[in-house]
C-alpha cells in the first residue's frame, strides 16, 4: 500500500463530501471545489473519514493511489482553513498594489505590470516604512494559489548576486560571491 494513499481523511464539522461517478465535490464555509478522480481510484465517505482504495497493484495506479488522496486532503483543508501564500518584493522601487482583483506591480521595469486574479484568490499589500513590500494572497483552492504565486514570482525571479526580485517569505538564496578583485 502507499503510505501517503492508506491514511484516511478526517472530515471537519461544516465540510460535506459528495461522491458521484469518479468526482468529489468537497464544500465547506470557503467554498466548494471538485475533482475528477481516476476510474482506477475508488472513494467512500464513512461518517466523518475518507478513505481511497485502489483497484489493482499497477505501478500507474499505486503512482495515482496517493496523488489523489493527496489532493482531496487538499480540497477539505481548503474549504475549512484555507490556504495562504507570502511573498517579498526585494529591490529599490519594488512595489506592489492591490486595486479590486488587479495587482499593479513596480519592478525596475519603464513600465508597470497588472495581473488581474481570479475571482477564488484574495490579495492585500503591505508597503510599510523599512520593510520591503509583501503580497499576501488567500484562497480555498490551493492549486490555483500556488499557480498565482509562481506567475507572480516568474514576472522578477529573485538573482543570485544581490538577491533582488519576488521571493516567497522565509526562502533562503544562496547568493554567489560575483567577481574576486585580481592581484
């Protein structure tokens, strides 16, 4: 068995699982998210658990065997928690805004860069005094938060020398020495 796969799901109270023909919809105080599950896969819901079997001892299938516990475990710590995500902005005139469901960003670019976010992911900026600036964004489907975060990150990776660009909150980079002075 796989050790991530066996594990059952606790289901919280104000979570409601449903399971119709290889989908589970999972709904909860944040939302509601769906997931289509391999026909190889088999769900069942006992009383306040989840618990994933698999049909037979493929490599194929035992591989999906814990993906998708993995991802409805996802789904119902979403719906009850939500999921969080933090990045810096590190570098002189680096800043970012948060207009309705648009980031404006400044990035050492001639220009600003906008994003617009989907309707699922909730976003604030902090710019204060010292600090550099900060990207918080909220959501319930932690897939698509994660897909957000990298876009955002993709638009000014952090460099390897002064450590400049977007970078998630509590990343460590290896910085490299640049040019020794010669003798």
């Amino acid at each position: 068995m796989s050790r991530i796969g066996k594990l059952a799901i606790k289901i919280p109270s104000g979570v409601s699982v449903q399971v119709n023909a290889n989908e589970v919809t999972v709904k909860g105080k944040l939302g509601e998210l769906k997931q289509k599950i391999d026909a190889s896969i088999t769900v069942t819901v006992d009383g306040d658990e989840i618990k994933l079997d698999r049909s037979n001892e493929s490599i194929e299938v035992r591989s999906k065997h814990g993906l998708y516990r993995s991802l409805v475990a996802n789904m119902v710590e979403g719906v009850s928690e939500g999921f969080k995500t933090v990045q810096e902005f590190v570098g002189v005139g680096y800043k970012v805004e948060v207009q309705g469901q648009v980031l404006e960003m400044a990035l050492g670019y001639s220009h600003y860069i906008l994003l617009a976010l989907p309707s699922e992911v909730k976003a604030e900026a902090t710019n204060e005094r010292g600090k550099n600036p900060t990207l918080i964004m909220r959501s319930h489907d932690k897939q698509l938060l994660g897909q957000i975060a990298a876009k955002v990150r993709s638009l000014r990776k952090p460099e390897p020398y002064k450590g400049k660009g977007i970078k998630f909150q509590g990343e460590v980079l290896r910085k490299k020495m640049g040019k020794s002075a010669s003798k």
